[in-house]
C-alpha cells in the first residue's frame, strides 16, 4: 500500500515538474521574441518534419 502512495506521488510529480519546464520554456521563448523585435533582428524560419502533420486538414 505503501509503495503505491510512493509511486503514484512520484509520477504526480514527475507531470508536475515537467508541465513547469514546458511552461517556463514557453516564457523563455517568448522573452525572446520580444528581445529580437526591439532588436531588429528577423525571425528565421527553418523547416521541420513537424509541419506535414497529417492531421492537419489542408
């Protein structure tokens, strides 16, 4: 019974701390962004294998 509680409290933690990097990546990444517009410097956009989601109706 224990053991359990133990597991099942260390994955709820595991999803915690990993939904907080995701969340403050995406800040990081937005910081960034505003960084480079007062700059002046152009976004440059790379391709990815990600863009040809199949799930995406186009």
């Amino acid at each position: 019974m224990v053991l359990k509680i133990t597991v099942i409290t260390i994955i709820l933690l595991a999803i915690a701390a990993a939904f907080a990097a995701w969340f403050n990546t995406h800040l990081i990444l937005k910081d960034l962004e505003e960084i480079k517009d007062k700059l002046g410097i152009k976004s440059i956009y790379k391709a990815s294998f990600l863009d040809r989601d199949l799930d995406n109706d186009q």
